[in-house]
C-alpha cells in the first residue's frame, strides 16, 4: 500500500492516472490537486506521502521551475513528472532538477505501471524511446557537458559496459539482471564498480553521462 498524489490539472489524465494506480497498486491512497500551490500545501500537511506525480504544464509550474520549487518544500519525497512533452533535454533537465523519473503522457497503461512500480522500487524511470533519440536541442554545443572521457569508458569491463548500455536504456537492476541473465546482487555490484570508474555520484549522472555514447564500439574491442 502506497500513498500517492497526482498534480495535473486535467481531470480525466487524473482519473486515467488514478485507475492505473488502484489497479497496479491495490490498497494505495491517492490524493488528487490541480495546481502547484495546492500539491505544496498537500506534501506539508502529508510527509509521508510515497510519490508525487506531478504534471510540468498545470498552473503555478511555469515550467521546471514547479518542480525547482516542490523539490525545496519537500526534498524527502520522491517526484515524478508526468507530461505530454517529449524534448529529449527537458527530460534530462528533470532529472538533473532532481526527479526520479520522466513518465509521458502517451505511455501505454501497462507501461506506466511498470514505470511507477520501478520507481516506488527505489529506481529511476527513463522514457528509453526518448532517450535513445538522437536529435539534440540547438542550444547544445559540440562538446557534451555530461561526456565520459574516452580512457573512463576503457576501464570498465565487458560486462560493466553491457550493465551500463542497460542502465542508459532506464531498465531496472532487476530487469538488466534478467536480460544479461546474472544475479541482481552482481548487477548492483557492477553498478557500484561503474559509479567509481566514471568518477560520478549516482545513477542519475551515469544514466546522464552515457546518453549518446556509442556501446556497440567499445564493446567490439
């Protein structure tokens, strides 16, 4: 059972939303608010809450910044943004702003329950669609602030890169544990060991780092 409320101030994505969480998630409180200030008053009065689905484009969000703002308010609890936007960089920004996953809107429903269930699993969700796109915002220059050095990339192992790759698409470590067939307590190891190598803090700037590189190259090493 998990208490979760939804920010998004169309009605029927929130009905749409709220039946996918009672099926998915039997038992489960769901609260509901249309604009920011009303989600800000709501997380203070309910700490506990387990998640926060919170849409980018309701009145009071003027943006990221909603997300800046509730982040600030209530940093203990883990934030969802849910939206119609399929930017590649306004996703990254998400997260960058500390969300723990980017879930669109178009999502098919079986799609999402998996991506609120990842996330309520402690990991972080990524639309892999998206994030596998290659188009870049005009504003991005050709060096790639969140590149990995060549010679970081070169000390991980095979299957540190296969790990990697994975983590790259927004799969789970039970789901990379699956498809690479090795035990999920390896695959933590191994995210552990790529954390290091890399020289960065967290998954989220892993996941970040590794968005355009090329795995099938180093792999063929």
């Amino acid at each position: 059972m998990y208490k979760i409320l939804i920010a998004d101030d169309h009605p029927l994505f929130r009905e749409a939303i709220h039946n996918v969480i009672s099926d998915g998630f039997p038992g489960s409180e769901v609260m509901e608010t249309a604009d920011l200030d009303s989600a800000l008053v709501l997380t203070q009065e309910h700490d506990d809450l387990d998640l926060i689905l919170l849409d980018l484009n309701m009145p009071g969000m003027h943006g990221l910044n909603g997300l800046i703002n509730l982040r600030n308010e209530a940093p203990t609890i883990p934030v969802v943004i849910v939206s119609a936007e399929q930017d590649k960089q306004v996703v990254l920004q998400a997260i960058t702003y500390g969300a723990v996953g980017f879930i669109t809107k178009s999502s098919p429903r079986a799609q999402m329950t998996d991506a609120i269930e990842q996330i309520l699993n402690g990991n972080v969700y990524l639309p892999s669609d998206i994030i596998r796109t290659q188009k870049s915002s005009p504003r991005r220059s050709s060096h790639d602030e969140h590149g990995i050095p060549p010679e970081l990339l070169q000390a991980l192992t095979r299957k540190q890169l296969l790990v990697l790759e994975r983590m790259a698409k927004g799969e789970s470590n039970k789901q990379i544990a699956y498809n690479l067939d090795i035990a999920e307590t390896t695959v933590k190891a191994h995210v552990s060991a790529i954390l290091r190598k890399l020289n960065v803090h967290n998954r989220v700037q892993a996941i970040l780092s590794a968005g355009d590189i090329d795995f099938a190259a180093y792999l063929r090493r």
